[in-house]
C-alpha cells in the first residue's frame, strides 16, 4: 500500500512539473497527495479505486497530449481503449467516460470524426467482450460487466470525526482554487487547458460514492488525483506561511486521530 502511494504522489508530481503546472519546482503536490490518502481511515489500504488511480494519472498525459496535436486519432483510440479497460477492471470509473468527452470539447475544436473514433475506442473492448460471450454461450452475464446505477449517501451514520475530516478537504480544496485562480491568468495558453483537463476530472469523480451501486466512500480516494493538484496550490503559492502551515497542521491532527488504531498496531 504504501509504495503505491510513493509511487503514485511522485507520478504525479513529476507529471505536473512537466506540464509546467506549477510556476516553481518541488514535491509540494507529492506531499499533498501523500497528506491526503491519510485523511479516511478507509483508504488506508489496497483497494481497486486506489490502483484505478493509475490509470487516471495515465489517462490525464493522454488527455494534455490532444492539445496541438496534428494528428490526434490513434491518440483518440487509445484514450478511449483505456477508459473501456479502466471501468471493466472497476465499475465506478464509468464517470471517466464523461471525463474524455468534456476534456475534448476543451481542448480541442469540434470535429465529428475525432468524436467517432474516441467512441469507437471506448466501445471496441465491450465488442469483443459480447462476441466471447456470445461464442461461449453466456450472453445472460453481460449486466456483470457493466456498470450499475444507484443513487445513494456513503454515509448513513458518520462520525463527527469523519464529517471533520470531509470539512477539511472542502476547505483545503477552496483555498486551493483561489490561489491557483489568482495565478492561472499569468500562464500560457496550453498550461490553462491541462488545468482545465484537470477541473474536469475534479469535478466528475466527485459524483462517484453518491451515483455507483456497493462504491461506498472507498472509492472517493479516486478524486484525490485532481484534489491534490488544486490544494497543492494552497501549499505552494502563498508568500506568508500562515495558510500552509496551518492547513498541515489540521491535517496532521485529523489524520493521527482517524487512523489511531493503526498507528498503535
């Protein structure tokens, strides 16, 4: 579990550093990431939302790559292939087809043809898998592949500790937006749209617990790739200390007491 967070926070601190996302460079979003995932006593350990969590950060390069890209159909394919591949292996990731769809009306101007090989890419694994089925006589089976919509609250009974540390993201997420708002304005023209790609993502995993049969809150970890990209900027742009340090500190208090029964193991 714990490489699995090391690996996925550096990923995703060097992706951005790429990207040029952020105006300096450090392991701030790392740190976040890292901050984070201790936040909820159920996502200290392995699930299937956490190590979908890859294949969103690869999904996020293959989104940014659209950007000036002369010849973007095999791109298009390929994205819309791991979107397909992403919800069969974990059923809440459907949301990501939305994801796809939005981020190319951002990025790219409308060209029906780039839409209908994005949907082909999407659609070819589900074809090949109804031809097994159908060869092998199991047809009926189908609806388990397939994502099931149920609307529901995560939380039927939470603690206060829990709704505390809810509280906490919201307010790490606001102070994160505002910074990350107050310096958008001052980046080029590409670095704006992979901030965009990635408000889309913010915004569309949120749903996830509220909209997805048995997801449960295990699978809001899935929201911390976009989350700890808009609160790194709470962390990294403000010139006094007295925002950052006062938002780790919580964090910190937060996560000692939510995971105390590990931490005495």
């Amino acid at each position: 579990y714990e490489l699995v967070i090391l690996i996925q926070a550096i990923r995703l601190n060097m992706i951005l550093t790429d990207f040029r996302m952020f105006q300096s460079t450090n392991y701030t979003t790392a740190m976040t990431y890292v901050l984070l995932t201790g936040l909820i006593a159920s996502w200290s350990g392995l699930s299937a939302a956490l190590l979908s969590n890859s294949l969103v950060l690869w999904l996020f390069i293959l989104l940014t790559r659209l950007y000036n890209n002369q010849s973007p159909r095999t791109l298009l394919f390929n994205i819309g292939m791991l979107v397909s591949i992403t919800i069969m292996t974990y059923h809440p990731t459907a949301i990501l087809i939305l994801v796809v769809l939005f981020a190319l009306a951002v990025v790219r101007p409308f060209r029906i043809a780039e839409w209908l090989v994005l949907l082909m890419g999407i659609m070819l694994p589900y074809y090949f898998l109804v031809s097994w089925l159908f060869l092998n006589n199991q047809l009926a089976a189908l609806t388990s592949y397939l994502p099931g919509l149920h609307f529901q609250l995560p939380l039927q009974h939470p603690d206060p500790w829990l709704l505390a540390s809810i509280g906490y993201l919201v307010l790490a997420l606001l102070a994160g937006m505002y910074f990350w708002q107050k310096y958008n304005n001052r980046m080029v023209i590409q670095i704006r749209k992979n901030w965009s790609v990635m408000l889309v993502l913010l915004f569309s995993l949120l749903p996830i617990p509220f909209v997805f049969s048995g997801a449960g809150l295990d699978s809001g970890i899935l929201i911390l790739i976009p989350l700890s990209a808009f609160v790194a900027n709470a962390f990294g742009y403000p010139k006094r200390l007295l925002v950052p340090n006062l938002l780790f500190w919580i964090a910190i208090v937060l996560i000692v007491h939510n995971n105390w029964e590990l931490i005495k193991k």
